[in-house]
C-alpha cells in the first residue's frame, strides 16, 4: 500500500460528511473508506428506522475483510431522512428510498453524491466517472446556484467499461460496443444472492443491468452543450451474468472504432490516459487509471481487482474482432471503483473544482 | 429419467467396442454412459503405460458422481496401441498422443469415433453433430471403402453453438455469430484447472478454445459436394472463459441473419428442430435437441444440464441485439452432449446408417 | 437409478397426501419425490397466504436439478390451515408457524409426518429413523387411539449420526460421541445462507444444530417402556459448521464405546445392518442403510452423497482415536435422507405397520 | 494497514537472505514478505534446475494478490545447491529433495529456516513458534557453536493450534486435545488440489496432516533439559479436512485441562498471552498473539484471516464441552502465519538473540 499523494488542495480542517444506508454493504465500503480519509470525516450516519437509536456496530452486519473502524463502532445511527447536518452527503440508500429523499436533499442544499440508480438519467444531474466527464460537473455548478445538487455514480459495470472506453473515444471515436459481463455476487449487496443459487452456478440475468449499461455509459460518453448533455453517438450491446466472484466485475468487450486504430495505437491511448482526479492528485485516485497487463491469462478477479487500492480498471488481451475491430477484457473492482471508492473519487473532485465552496 | 426408446436399428448381439484413453475425465464418462447402453458392449480399456496391466479400478480415479460400474472395475487396462480388437473404437485420448494413434486404426480397418482434437478439421473427417450434419457422414462413407475412418466430436463449447445455430441457419441463414462463453471447470478434464487458480476467480482465456469455436462451427455447418467439404460462409467471433461450474457450458450468443425472423419465428425454428438421431430413435439422442426455457434467469447450469440426460442444449432470454439482430444464451452439458455422450451419438448414428456393416 | 423393489404391502389405490410448506426447499424435494411415489399421491398442496391462490408453477421458485413434474405445477397451492382433505400429511413449515398447526391436525386425526423442529422431543412423538428405532412406532400406535398423532424426522445431520451409531450402540453400547460437522447450504433453505457469507469462508455456527445433535441423538437412540421414551444414555459433543457445498453434510466422529470393538467388528455391525424397512422392501429404502467406502479420501459430498438415491448413510476411515476409541466420517444427504426421504421412509413404515388403517 | 513497531534491534546493513523453492506458492509468500523487510534483503532465489537461468518474473506463476515486487521480478533464479552465499536461508522446498539439501546447507554453517517438514522432529532442531517455544532456540544455539544449524516451522495446522493452546499449557496444564480441521486449498501449495475434486465437496483427508498435529504439538509444547526436548506429555487426536476456501484453516477444538478453569480464565490466558516476539517488537510480530471475537458466528476464514497482517491467531465460541472440558474454534492464516510470515518470524527472534551473531 503506497503512500497517497499530497494534494495541493487538501482542506483543512476536514468537511464533515453524512452516510446514508450506512448499514448496507455499499455503506459498510463508505464507512471503511471514509474512517480515515485525508478530507473528508464522518459526522453522520443514517439508515433504515429499524437501525435508528443503535450504534453503528449493533446495527450493522459488518461483511468486510477490514476490521469495523473503532471510532465509528461507537456512533449512533439515525433514521434516514431530511434532516441532515453535513452539506456533503453520500447516498447508498436502497433504490426503493432514495429518489424522493435525495431529491428532497439536493432541494435544501445538499451536495448528495448517490451510489444509487435514481436519479442517473435526470437531466441536470452529471453522472460521474472523474477520469472520464469531469466536465459535466457544470451540469452540478449550474444546479448549485440553487442551493444543492446530486451527483450520480454510474452503475458498476457501466464505470469499468466507459473507463476503459474514453481513451478510445477520444482518439478514434466508438461506433459499437458489445460487452458480456461476469460479475461479482458483492454487486448484489447483502444478503443478495443465495448461495444454493449461485454455487456451482452462473445466472446469466442481473435486473435492469442490461438497460444500465447500455444508456449510461452514452451519458457518461455524452457531450455537454448550452441546452444540457446530448447522450453519446454509440451502440451498447450487453449481456449480464453472475458468477461466483466475491468481488471483481470482468468484461468481455468487442468494439468498432470510427477511425482506423492499430493495437499500438489502442495501448498507447491506454497507457496515456490521465484524467482530473491525477491533475489534481485526489487522494482516492489512482495514479494510472488504466492498467494494460500482459499475461494471457489475465486480467483475473482474485488477482486484479486490488490494483491500485481497488481503483483503476486493469484491461487485458486486446486482440482484433472478426465481428467488429477489437476485442478485450477488462476487469473494475465493483465495490470500490464501481462503488463507494468511486462516489468518494466524485466528491473529491468536486471539493477539488470548488463546488462545495470556501467552507467546504 | 425416462425410459429409452426402443430403436428399430437396435443391433443383437452388442457391438464391441473399445476405449482409448479411458481412465481419465472424459474416458470416465464413457464409461459411464457405455456400461449399460443397448448397442454397445466394452470389450476393451486402453490408457497409458502407466496403466498397463491394472485393472480399471486400479488406474482410475473415478471422480462420477454414479458409481463405477462393477463389470468395468475389474476389466484389465492394456497400453493404448494399433492392436485393439474391436472395429468400433471411442477415442479420449491425450491430444499429445491421438494423432498418429488415431491415423493408425483408422488405415488398420476401424472406425474411430474421437473427442480429441487432432483429426477434427482433416479433409476427410466428417465433424459430427448428429442432428445438424448427419450427411457429412457420406465423408465417412467414402473413405470407408478403404477400410477404415475417424469421425471427430466438435469441441465442446462448439457443439452446443452450433445445435442453436443449425435451426436459424437452415431457416433463415446465418451472417455472424457473437459468442462469449463460460465454461465449466470439468472441460479441462482432471487434474485440469488448480482450485487456486478458479476459486473466487475466473480465468478469462482458454487454449485454443477460441480459435476451435470460430472454425469448427464453420465446418460442422458447411455444405458437402463433390469434392469435398465446404465451410459454411458465416463469421463467428468468440471469447472464452473459465469460471466456477462444476459441469455445463453457458454461451452468450449474439447473432446476425440473412433473412429477417422475429423472435416467434426464431422460437419455432427451436422447437421444430429435429434430426436424424430423433429419427432413428437413437438410444442418446434427447426427444428434442433444443428445449427453449422462458424463466427470466434461465438457462442456469446447475438446473438444467442434465435435461434430457444432458443431451438436449437449453436456450433462453432471446431478445433484440441492437448491434447484431438477436441475442441469446444457450447450455450444453460439456461432458455428456459435449464430450463422450455425442461421440456415442454420433456412432449409433454411423451403426444404424449401416456404416459399420451388417455385423456391426 | 436401479428399479425400486415392489413391496409386499403396496397399497391400492394409492393413498391421498397432503404437503404443507410445499413452495420452499424440502416442500420441493417433498414434491419431487412424491410426484411419481408407488403409494403416496398428492391431493393437496399448502404453503404460506402469499402462495394462495397460485398455481404451484407460480407460486414456487423451483430450485431443484430434476425438472418440475409437469401435474404438480399447475395444481393450485392452498394456505396452510386446519382443513386438510387427506389423513397423511408432510409438514415442512417453517418452525415459525407448524407448531401449533401440527397438533391441531393431529387433534383432528391426521397423521403429520413433519420435518420441523417443533414437536421432536414432546413425549408422544416418535422421533423416527426408521433403520433404527422402528419400534418407537408404539408411541404411536398408542396416540392414534384417540385419533390423529405426529412422527417426526429428526434433524439432518442427527439422521446420518445416528444411523452410523445404531448398529455400533446395538453390537457395543456407546458412551461418548464428539462430532464435528460440515454441512451443506441447502441445509439452510432458500434464500438461506447468502452467498456473502459463505464463498471463500466458513461460518463455524448453525443456530440450535448443536443442542440438537446433542438431544435427539440420545432420543432416537432411546427405549420405549410403559412409561414412555427414555433417553440413551451417552454423552454427544456437537460442533457445526457451515461449509461452501451444496447437498451433503459431513461428519467427523469420534467414539467410546462400553464394549471393546476391533475395525473389524465395527466394519461387521455396519454392514450387517438392516431395519424394518429394509424387511418391508419400503419403496424409499436403501438395500443397506450404511456403505462403507474404502477410498483413502472418501466420502466425498459430491462423489457419495447420491447412493442409492440419497438415502444410504456412506462412511469410511475408521481408524483408532488417541482420545476416545475410534473415529471415522460419514456422509448423508440432507435434503434426501436427511429430509424429505427420510420423512417418506417413516411415512412408507408408518403405513407398512398398519397405523393408517385399512383404507390408508 | 498499521505501521510496524520500530525495534531497537534493528539491524543495519539489511541481512542478506537467500529463498529456496522461490517460485513455488510458500515461496511466492517469502518474496512478497521480505520485498520491504526492515531487516532482511533478498540477495538469491534458487529453485529447481527447471527454473535456474531464468527470471524470477519467467519462472514463476505468481498466483498472490499483491504484485509481484518489480526489484524481485528482475532477479535471476539458481539452481537450489549447496552453494549458497547468504548465511540467513530460508526454505520453501519440496519436501521431496529439502531433507538432504537443508542438512547440508547446516553443515556449510548457514541458518537454514525452513517451512518443511523434513527435519521438524529432528533432536538438534527448533520446532519454533516464538510466541510459544521461544527458548528452544537453546537447541539451535548449541548446535551454531559448530556452525550452521536448522530452524524449522511447524505444520499450518499446528501452528495456529499451539498458538491456542499454549496459554493454557502454562496457566492450566493440557490434558487431551480433540481438534478437526476445516483446511484452506493454498495450505497444498500449486497446483494442489484439483477443482474438480474441491468444488462443491469436501475432502475429508490431508495426507500426513493427522500425524504432524499429533506429533509437532507435542514437541512445540514440550520442555528443554540438557539431555534436550521432551515432549509434552498431552494427547491430540487429529481429523483433517479440506474445503473450499482460498486462505484461512479453521479448527474446532475440544481440550480438557488438568487444573480446573473457567470461561473467564481462559479468555483472561488469551488475553493476557504474549511472547518474545512482543518483547522484542519483532517486525513481523503481532501486536497481540491471540485475537478473541465474540461474534456468534465468528471466526470466519473471509472476515479474520488477515488479521494483524495474517500474523494473529483469532479465536471465538468458547463454550462448555461435554465430554472434555471446553470447546472452541480458532482460525490461522496457514501461508501467512502458517508458512512464509511465522518462518520470517522465527528469523526475527533469531537475530534478536544474536544467534547470527554480530555481522548478521
């Protein structure tokens, strides 16, 4: 584990923050993320009613390798609801929940940066990949005049893809993309899958996933104008499947470029890509946001996905299409890249651009 | 488990056949599948050197869940060689060593019915599936007026492909063909995959898999003329992975036509499909080679491999492609259908063709 | 699968049940298992409110490897309650609500043949093995005079304890047993365990499994008197674990004994085994209630646990203990023999010993 | 991730090491613990002829989740000989050719800590797990007067066992020891145990596993005289189990004490428990040996195997036994603790007591 680099912008003292659905297993990757973060600091902690008046070590089932951070054991949890301190709020409520109380958040001033699916597709909410589309955190800057905003992380699979495509999109434009994805059972949450379905299985349906991939990775990819964000010029085909993987979502891409790319020129674009978060040295981020490895064999769940704390999506045996142009394998870590470490990864650039002002 | 149809073509008394390779994964099988069959009789066990002179309880370590057969356990194992009894040969041997081996039995007057790779794209091989290119066995036909003939067994992922396949492209024609598959840990045979290596993992590569899917398919759906085999005109793009399945192949299948068919048409030409094995009434064959199953979540390995003794091939979740016309994912269980069960197939089907003479 | 051996006391016309707790996991096995049963037939079907109403196709979520027999899923599925057409009726209710509904079928003259905790230990139920203490009937026999009674299955891996005991407490007389378990998730039912929890770990705890194995193996295991059930005297050491396998529980044993025992008496007492079903020819009975397997590294859950259809108990490395005097490891099948099967083999003995009457 | 105790102790220059059996699995584990040691430096890495003349980077399969060390991957593997340069060897061989080879290397006067079990029970031989047996390094001070000399760790299993038990041992006095084990796949090194043997199943044997827990506890546990060890007169019955998990051997333990404790005794003993490699702040030690957690259901491989750097030993379900006195469950990290990091313990706490002398 190196060293995390010295942001020129780190603030001081540390901006208090707020978890919501601190108890779920996105909360618990907050929560472990968050304990000692260089910026931020956990103030508040709220969850479902049946939560509310217990400590934190009482009301969760805490499912992590890492042992429960001391200092947030002690703390109490409250309900889930409008009344909340921090400006800064990270949102890993259950879908069911979160679209009217993140709104009703955003609404008194909050800067909600959401885990949850909600609120991805709205208009004025940018849905952030910081390496990616950090420009359309002018969508935010815009909709903060106002008071509050929320900021949406895409959907797991959807974050490991767009990054392992904008490096392409930019040098040589993407017409089509075809992923079938593996994914890991931590992207369910828990209790999730049953392991009597599961084990010794794959389940080749994920709800909604399907859909997720193929409309948000063209917002992401988007372009934003004067009159808002116009969705990407591209074609997403996916195939969702759970496999037994504890944690690590591997893609199985083919892609049409719309200019002619030789594989030098793909590992090139890979190699060279750097977004704000490494400008800026975010403390989350990783320093490459793409890792090429060689092997034949790779890249591989239990083996990658810690690249880089969890946060860089590490691609691998790109190799040319019969079908479309070239094929390759990309492997994010769900729970931190595609998770709680990306939303963190946001709301870092965010403090770093200014959006949460002076006082943080 | 229903009772076998009573073939008309049903030789008395049985046919001999011998075993090559039979202590291993696939051997295991066809032994198995072979100890009570109605047509077949194990006359001869062939493995290694190391094996010679053992009894099959000795040399193997039987890794089925069903039982050794009693009458197989106690039978001698002889060092795999050109002087093998019986005309009808099964074939499980090493890729290292078949080829020559293989050459040889078939110069030497047998039909060699082989799971092994080597012989699979020669001229004068028919690659059989059965139901989709029963008339490729004219190949066959020819060259055994020289005495002998090999007849291979497609890979096993290729196999169940191409039972999906061979529907849509007898009704429709088939352009290109998106395959990415997921594939059980038994196709690499014992000791195969380390557990260290699968466990929480998968392995996105496997040797020579992708290439054989992408030209075995080819063949098995080409055209017979005058001189020869013609590979069918069709481009297949394949990526394939290892995940944590004990047996039972899952492919994510994309698929381009040449005349348009809605998904009605696509389900009819499923559920009508039936070759000659159904014909005959073959002791192996499914009632129906395709079972389309309407769960969302289906096809799963664990619920449906078996179907039909595991020789059926199951498809579900047929839908749009927005890239390709339609998209699918089909089951073939790799060990029975794909390995040592449709090599049994493919020889009940040469026995009741006559292709073995009026003695078998 | 060898054909079942027709019994003496085969009854006709077959005789009306009713499941209870049909849609969840050991209802499937209840119903796969009965669907084509010589003697027993379904007539009715009772799960929770929520399934009311349903066919059973729709209101279950059909785990199972066999496919769901085609005239049970479009029966309807009632809510579970008092008024209950057929005499015989399988329970497999969750334990939140089958106590009191239990006895109050059994006041009204059902015979409950259940596999829930609830009733196991009262004084006028038989805790039934049928291998093992058949004449426990009498309890009974003794409750039907005034109408209905209830047979209990022990727990699942109490089954395959003391079915490997019975012959040894029998030969020997037994005094101390220490045993540590490896069960399996579907021991759990559906959802069960989540696969969070259990891929790549082990959760050395099941709720109550301890106390259970330490007490009902001393009632099974007991004598009737005039006065009722008294307890074995012996001493069991339970410790449980979850493990990450499907079907099949295993366990470690250790043994004292009152009388000395050589391997060889051990291996004699086990193989000479047989009960009241065995002498019935039950339908659901094994030819020998315990296989012992002679394999360095056996038995093996995935390799042992289907003997004779699930319901043999396999066991294998007996070899001295330094502490008490002999050890070994046995297997048992738990949602076969150690459930569903094991309920149908006391309801197959309870009819074939005249309980239900004349009529059935 | 905590920062590592600065030891007065603290050797400058680093001390040459040279591993052997470098590219095996409990080498690879050597090479990702001593990349960054404080004390040691990687000079030579030697394995077998196939290997010799080859990168670390080419001969190795690197199977760890961590990165294989840039500095390491460059470095040139020998051939495994006499000819070592190093003093300070640590050796991950197979136990197929180590016994010669390590005798030899004695002779030459090199410290040989070796993690095989050749020489464990040698008479001139530490069996060492410093918290427990520090003062055996009595032996291996003796015999360093004529040179060289062999360190050995003892088996996974035992290890986290005598870990357990030696509070006890001191405080109580131990009697008998039942323990079974649940036993991680890594424990059989690469390839090891096949998948097709351990998905889905348990294999209820581990070849001289039994007989290493019986006897290396004993010798651990035991006292030095001057006519040198006794063994420790307590009795351990062993029964092995391999199961599928990645990293992480669970054992449930039934022990009877000579003088009578209570729960909150024995919790106190582990507590309370520390050794010299606390006292010494040993870079690699744990902060505390003995980790106990309350969770009922704990502890488990997934969630405590790493803790303290997979160094501690974590304990839980202490509860009355019925037939010996107490029963327990405790978990070891078997290729950290269990391998690699107790061996590069042992060396700590061997040149914490000088025994390599002034110059390292």
């Amino acid at each position: 584990m190196t060293p995390q680099p010295q942001s020129p912008t780190r603030p001081s003292p540390k901006i208090p923050v707020a978890i919501l659905g601190a108890t779920g297993s996105v909360g618990q990757r907050f929560v472990s993320l968050l304990a000692d973060h260089p910026w931020f600091e956990i103030t508040a902690l709220m969850a479902s009613e049946r939560s509310a008046g217990r400590t934190y070590a009482e009301a969760t089932r805490w499912l992590q390798a890492s042992p429960l951070p001391p200092a947030v054991a002690a703390m109490p949890v409250a309900a889930a609801g409008p009344d909340v301190e921090p400006r800064l709020v990270f949102s890993a409520l259950d879908a069911s929940v979160a679209g009217p109380l993140e709104s009703d958040l955003a609404r008194r001033g909050h800067l909600v940066v959401t885990n949850t699916r909600n609120h991805r597709l709205d208009a004025d909410v940018a849905l952030l990949v910081p390496e990616v589309n950090a420009h359309h955190l002018e969508l935010t800057r815009r909709r903060l005049c106002d008071g509050g905003a929320i900021v949406a992380n895409p959907n797991c699979s959807t974050i490991g893809l767009v990054m392992a495509l904008a490096p392409l999109a930019q040098a040589f434009g993407i017409d089509q993309v075809n992923v079938v994805t593996l994914q890991a059972i931590s992207g369910a949450g828990y209790p999730g899958v049953a392991s009597l379905e599961i084990m010794d299985n794959v389940i080749p349906f994920i709800s909604g996933e399907e859909e997720k991939m193929e409309s948000e990775s063209r917002k992401v990819l988007g372009s934003l104008g004067d009159d808002g964000l116009i969705f990407a010029d591209l074609t997403v085909s996916a195939q969702c499947n759970r496999v037994s993987v504890v944690d690590g979502h591997l893609e199985c891409v083919s892609v049409s470029l719309r200019r002619p790319a030789s594989a030098a020129d793909i590992r090139a674009a890979w190699d060279d890509f750097r977004g704000e978060p490494q400008h800026f040295e975010l403390p989350s981020a990783p320093r490459r946001p793409i890792h090429y490895v060689d092997g034949d064999t790779w890249p591989q769940p239990r083996l990658h996905r810690d690249t880089e704390r969890g946060m860089a999506v590490v691609v691998g045996r790109l190799r040319p299409c019969p079908i479309l142009d070239h094929k390759f394998v990309l492997l994010v870590h769900n729970t931190l890249r595609g998770a709680a470490g990306g939303a963190i990864l946001c709301a870092e650039l965010a403090v770093a651009k200014g959006l949460l002002g002076e006082s943080g």
